[in-house]
C-alpha cells in the first residue's frame, strides 16, 4: 500500500479509538469504513482497537465480486451496509457504525428521532428514521438500512445502533456524535413529559440556512 493508503487507514484507526475513549461506543461493536478509489477499506471483525494496525483493515472491491476481500483478517461482520451504503451512495466517503448509548436506547423502543433541536437538519430532513429489525450482518439488515436512510445520511437501527456517513471521515465522525447528541436530547426530554417537535417549515429553514454556512448539502435519494 502506498503512503496515503496507509494515512487513510491509520485515521481510521484513530477514529475508532477515539468512538470508544469517548463513549460513543465500546468494545468491538462498532466499525468504519472508508471509501479508497474503487475499494472499500474496513476494520476487521473481532478486533480490539488497541491492538489493530493499518495493515490489519480489510480491502473490499466496490464493484464486482460481490464480498470478496483482502488482507490477513475477516472484514466486520457489517461489511455488507457499509458496502452497499458505499455503492448507493456516491456522496459518502466513509460510514461510522456505533452502539452509541442513547442511539441503540432510542432503537431499542424503536423510535426515529423527531425535529426535537434544529440540529435534525444536519442530517438532510426533520426525522432520522429507526430501520426495521434484521440481525446483524445479513443482507436484510442492509436493505432496511438503505430504506432508512433514503434522503438522509444517518439512521438508527431498530435494537441494535446507529449509522451515519459523510463526504469525509472527519464529516462522517462529526454527524456521529451529533447524532448521539440528539438521542440523549431527545431521551432527556421524553423524562421530563415530552418534546416540542419542531414544524417541516421551520426544519425546511435551517435546512436553507445551512447551506449558507456548508453545513450539509441535503442528501442524493439512495439509488
């Protein structure tokens, strides 16, 4: 691999650490991947962490032989939406899975997240949307996600957790914690009697205003 490669996949690395110092996830439950050229670069399934390194993440073309990989370990048992996420979605660069606390609670109930905090406009509509249940790692997982994430770019996952994706792994990151952000907003306001929802219109004018400041573009439809 050539020295960029070798950055890209120490970034994510980095990253994946940082999920887990922060608390946005813990253990091996999460994953990111990153798009490079025409492959897909992913962290192996089982993994600490702590112990992982640049050579360690598994390589997936994006076209062709559909699940094929390369490197000296098995790519996440996720690798199928990150996959598919990556080939629907010419815009993401990188996707972030967690089992961040107040996303996989919300999941758990298998609430979306409604236009609690104008933040929602970050992730291109006033909902994020709770994908239907499938188990991990399977092809109807994938599908719901993709459903779910349809003009958006962040989702929960019904019992399970969170995705979100960006134009860059740093972006993809940022919509991350931002997305736990509005769960834990969220939850702490359903303690406390409930939620003012904000209205399409005022969401559809955060929407216009960030443009402004290149906070988001709204999402492509999924393909």
């Amino acid at each position: 691999m050539d020295a960029d490669e070798r950055a890209l996949r120490a970034e994510i690395i980095a990253n994946c650490r940082w999920m887990n110092d922060s608390g946005l996830n813990a253990g091996t439950s999460g994953n990111i991947s990153a798009r490079w050229g025409d492959r897909m670069l992913i962290t192996p399934s089982a993994t600490p962490y702590a112990a992982m390194a640049p050579e360690m993440l598994a390589s997936m073309p994006l076209e062709g032989d559909y699940g094929a990989w390369e490197g000296p370990l098995k790519p996440s048992t996720e690798w199928r939406f990150h996959l598919d996420i990556l080939r629907a979605r010419p815009e993401a660069r990188a996707v972030v899975h967690t089992h961040a606390p107040y996303c996989s609670a919300l999941a758990i109930t298998r609430r979306e997240i409604p236009a609690v905090h104008y933040m929602i406009a970050a992730f291109g509509g006033a909902t994020v949307r709770c994908a239907e249940y499938a188990p991990f790692g399977t092809a109807a997982l994938s599908a719901n996600a993709l459903a779910a994430l349809e003009g958006r770019c962040a989702c929960l996952l019904a019992n399970h957790g969170m995705i979100a994706f960006g134009p860059s792994l740093e972006k993809a990151m940022w919509l991350a914690v931002e997305l736990e952000t509005l769960a834990r907003q969220y939850h702490n306001a359903l303690l406390i009697g409930g939620a003012v929802v904000l209205s399409d219109a005022q969401i559809e004018e955060t929407l216009a205003a960030f443009k402004g400041y290149g906070l988001q573009d709204p999402p492509e439809p999924a393909a």
